[in-house]
C-alpha cells in the first residue's frame, strides 16, 4: 500500500467540493465540462487524477491537454487557453452534436443555480419564469448536456435555497418526476448520476439510469466534519441517508496547493450568488 | 490582366451602412471571441434599429449596448449572461419588464442546429434537447414576454419511430457580422480557434460583413484551403480592421479586456458616450484606449509567446501522372 499523502491543515468546504469533485471524474472517460465551477474541477482532475480523461467544452474543444506551464485553470468555457494543447477545435456543432447528441459523452460536469430530488436543475429563473423574483444567467449548454449526455454531475454549493423538493424550472433535467420519466418524455436512461455540494457528496436510487427505482437523492458521502443534521438542514426535503453512509478521506495537501495554484485570482474559489 | 474576382473590401462604415438594415435579424457571434466590436459599434452609431440579436451566447458587452442604445428590440438565445438578474441591477430586467426587449429562449446546441438547418437549406432539425424540460409546457411556450408563440418549437412524433422529438425552426439570420484572423481581398475568410456557433452563423445568413486583422495575397489563403471557415461567394464585405474584435479577444492577436468586456448596468450610457458614439471609428476607440490606459495595458492583453504547428501539412498531388493515367484507362 503507498504511503497516505499529508492531509491539509486548512482548506474551505468550497475547496472540498472541488477536491470530491475532481476525484468522482477520475476514470469518467470523455467528459463535457461546463461554465464555472466544473473548469476548474475538471483542470484538477485531469492533472491530478486521470490524465486520460477527454476533457471538452461546448464551444468546439475535445480533448485538452493542459501545457506544461499551465499558469491557471480555464476561466470560461471558451477561454483561449483551451485552445493551446487540445487534440481538437472545431465549432458547436461538433461539440454539442458530433460529439454530445452522437452519444460520444459519458459525464458532464455542469452547474446550477437549483438541483432538486430527482436530480433535475434550474439555470433560467427563481420563481415561476413568466413572473420571475429573479432571472439567471440563462441555458448556455446546460440543457443539452443534461438531455443528452451518459451521465450529469452537478456541482452546487450547499444551501437550502438551492436543494429543493422540486426545482422552480426545470432547464436541465435529470429523473425528471421518478422512475419511467426520462423514458417517457424521450430521453435515454441516464447515470450514475451525481451532486457533489460543500457539505457531501449525493447519489440516485436507481440501478439503471432512471428506469427503476425511486430515482430520489440520497447522501452516499460526507465531509469530514460535516454532520447529518447540519445536512439536513441545508436541504429542502427530507434527505434520505445511506445505510453505509461514507465519510470522505479529506484534501491531500497536494490537492489544495494545485487547487490553488489553479485559481490565483480566486475566479471559481469564491462564494457566488447566483451561479 | 482581367481581375478574376473584384475586390469586396470596404470601410466599416461603408459596410454597415450597405448590409446591415433595420429591422434585420442579426448574427455577431459566441461568447467573447470572434466578436465584431468594430463592426456592431458601427451599427450603433448608425442609429440601426429594430434588430433581432440570435445565436447561443451573443457577446454579453454587445447585448447590453445594442438594447440600451434602443438598436436591437428582439432576441433568441441561450444566454442573457450576465444581463438578467432583478429590478435595479439589469438593464435587460428593466427592458423587458416596459415591453421593450422580447426574447424567446434557446441553447447553444438548439441554436448552432438552427443555423446548420437554414444553411443546409432545410426547414426544421430535430434534437432530443429540451425534451424533460418544462420549455416544452404550453404556458412556457406562450409566455408573456416572448414574440415566437408556437413558432419557436414543436413536439413531433418521429416520423419512422414515432418516439418524442423535438423540431426547431431554421433560423436564416439576414446578417452576420464576424470578426476573423485574416482573408482575401476576394472574401475568403480564414479563422482558426473554436468557433462555437461562428460557423454556422455566417454560414446561414443572407449578407456577411466580416471584418480581419490581416488581409493577405490570395495565394496564402489558396496554399491553405482547410483553414477557409467562407468561401468568398457568400461573403458580402471584408473590412479590414486590426484589433477588430477588442475588447473581446481573438486567438494568437490578443485576449480580451474584462474590466471593459464586463460592463454593469450603471455604466451603459457613460461607455456609449465615451467608446461608441464618442469616437469617430474603430482606429479612434483603440488610440483612445491607449491613451486613457497606457500601452503596457494594451501590451499585456497580447500574447506572451507565439504557439505555431510544429508539423505542416502537404496537399500535393501528381496531376500529370493522374492525368495520364485517366488517359490509359480509356483505350
């Protein structure tokens, strides 16, 4: 057995979902990464964990290898530093087509302003969206690629306002209403499915891919530190626990030093408000 | 010699004035490269009005000014970014809210698939995006602030199938406004990057204006081929335009400037006054932004190295040999 890397002394609960993150895409394959959030997870799991993983982003780049002296990671999906060491550029149509709708995606990594139960996201609107309390920043490619690719993993900061018992909109739909829905309204089954939040890390109960099952979230993995109460109380339904509830092994230093050196201008590792 | 194809390069303000009319349905490309600044500044300050803005993530900068300035009255895409949020911090919340600013919402993949389909010739294209979505709920589709109604999509049975899919319209934009790396004087554009929906864009639209950072002897652009995004047949002007798309950015010319590409709703009419309607054409706004922030700003946006292909293509043939070959096969 190899020796356990130094754990950090210091880091946030953000710092930890990137970190959970980033190890949950080792092995993921050819992964689509989405705005914010995700290009930085993704940066870490390429150069720490998985350096096979396929990593693309919707404006037409697959397969980034990030160069040597990478200085940081990508700030937007379209960020020129993507263009240097990728395998591929080409356009929308090739991302978001070729590549997502021919079934060639096996995770996307994407963010949302609300997830709820059933795995589904909002990106468009608090409240109803023809009276909105407030607008988003709207679709981007966030609704195809949760329509379309293999397997969606959200990452959203752990607030109750945005784990909800069913989103205000759904954008970006996971099981949709339960088991059968996907089906039923034309997509195929799609998963494992995940979110991976500040606090924990949250699974479906579903064998394949939202054809069987209840299909709700449930707390698969904890945070060091992180209590199910305060779990609870940060979600908006009431969160079903597994029997063998995991406890994550917290960030190697070397983790939190690459995070960090990743975001130097703290582009993704500050709170946000409206992501 | 007769010249086998005229020239089509022309002054920004010359451009504008001939290919972009009012009311016209226009395409200026994705997120913050390729973005014709230059050329929608023009259109600003031409007083161009009633445009419909399309495609998935059209310059958030442009947005703001093209609705501000009163320009642009329409739009469908996949992103407002940046422009929504609520009363007193949106320019776009507060248009839309006095019945000013319509605007139906797509995707980045449901509008790049409209653009193929318009230049492909083709009425409609099915995607299994929005399937599961609440957009495909009567209320949704008819909501108040949109103009399409039921024009925006359908739900179809497939046809050999008969499974859910999902038919977008083809979406012809009257004109595209693109800014490349380089051309022809003929008008062939050659652009190299990720192009989000760029290709398809200017692919559909009826005119093209774009505007480079290099018009180059034809013969680069010939030696080349595969690096042409269009063809000169189907593009209308080249304006040639260093720093073109500045503030945004342009692979291997330079990256963009946030601190101007960003811009709050507080800040629209002073950036108006003093970058669009201020200045007299593009050349002014970037002596004017070296004036205002010194050239070492200017100097640190530019790349820091140059990243070249380390191995080059051939495209050679033996055209005589093939020739002669074709002529042995006949006897």
């Amino acid at each position: 057995m190899t020796p356990r890397a130094p754990v950090a002394e210091r880091y946030t609960r953000l710092e930890m979902m990137f970190v959970a993150a980033a190890r949950e895409m080792a092995g993921r394959g050819v992964i689509f990464v989405g705005m914010s959030y995700p290009l930085l997870a993704a940066t870490l799991a390429k150069l720490h964990h998985d350096p096979d993983l396929h990593f693309c982003t919707e404006q037409g780049i697959i397969d980034w290898r990030p160069p040597a002296d990478l200085e940081r990671a990508p700030v937007q999906v379209s960020d020129p530093i993507l263009n240097i060491g990728a395998a591929f550029l080409g356009d929308s149509v090739d991302a978001l087509g070729s590549l997502l709708m021919g079934g060639g995606t096996d995770l996307a990594i994407l963010p949302a302003a609300q997830v709820d139960r059933f795995g589904n996201g909002n990106t468009i609107a608090i409240g109803d969206y023809n009276r909105p309390v407030r607008w988003l920043g709207g679709i981007g490619g966030n609704m195809d690629a949760a329509c379309l690719a293999k397997a969606v993993m959200f990452l959203v900061p752990h607030e109750r306002r945005r784990f909800m018992q069913r989103v205000d909109f759904i954008t970006s739909p996971g099981y949709i209403d339960g088991p059968g829905a996907r089906r039923r309204a034309g997509l195929d089954p799609q998963g494992a499915n995940l979110i991976v939040t500040t606090l924990g890390i949250l699974r479906f109960d579903t064998p394949d891919g939202g054809i069987t099952g209840s299909c709700e979230a449930f707390l698969d993995t904890i945070y060091p530190g992180v209590t199910v109460e305060e779990f609870q109380a940060n979600t908006g339904w009431p969160v079903r626990i597994s029997p063998d509830l995991n406890v994550l092994e917290p960030p190697s230093q070397e983790e939190i030093d690459l995070l960090r050196r990743l975001d130097p201008t703290h582009v993704h590792l500050r709170e946000r408000g409206d992501v | 010699m007769r010249q086998e194809h005229p020239s089509k390069v022309m002054s920004a303000a010359e451009a504008v004035a001939e290919f972009v009319h009012d009311g016209d349905i226009l395409y200026y490309g994705h997120g913050n490269c390729y973005i014709p600044h230059a050329l929608v500044y023009e259109a600003i300050r031409q007083r161009k009005s009633r445009l419909d803005i399309v495609g998935g993530t059209p310059g958030t900068q442009l947005q703001q000014l093209l609705f501000h300035a009163g320009c642009a009255d329409r739009t469908r895409t996949g992103s407002l970014s940046g422009l929504r949020g609520s009363g007193g911090q949106s320019r776009v919340w507060e248009l839309v809210e006095q019945g000013k600013l319509r605007f139906d919402d797509y995707s980045n993949q449901t509008l790049a698939l409209m653009f193929m389909a318009a230049a492909l010739g083709i009425p409609f294209i099915p995607t299994r995006a929005f399937l599961g979505t609440d957009f495909l709920k009567d209320e949704y589709i008819n909501h108040p602030r949109g103009f399409l109604g039921q024009d925006k999509l359908r739900l179809i049975a497939d046809p050999f199938t008969g499974q859910p899919v999902v038919a977008l319209p083809a979406l012809r934009p009257n004109v595209a406004l693109w800014h490349a790396q380089r051309a022809d004087e003929e008008g062939n554009i050659q652009a190299w990057g990720a192009y989000a929906d760029g290709r398809w864009g200017i692919w559909a639209a009826e005119r093209v204006v774009i505007s480079v950072e290099e018009i180059v002897p034809t013969e680069v652009v010939r030696s080349d081929p595969n690096r042409t995004i269009l063809p000169a047949y189907k593009v209308s002007a080249v304006v040639h335009e260093p720093f073109g798309s500045f503030p945004g950015e342009l692979p291997g010319y330079y990256n963009q400037d946030p601190a101007l590409v960003r811009l709050g709703a507080g800040r629209l009419d002073d950036y108006l006054a003093e970058w669009v309607y201020g200045r007299s054409d593009h050349q002014d706004f970037m002596e004017h932004y070296v004036e205002r922030f010194g050239y070492h700003r200017l100097r640190g946006l530019l790349p820091r190295r140059r990243v070249q292909p380390t191995g080059s293509v051939d495209y050679g043939v033996r055209a005589i040999a093939a020739h002669e070959a074709q002529e042995e096969g006949k006897e």
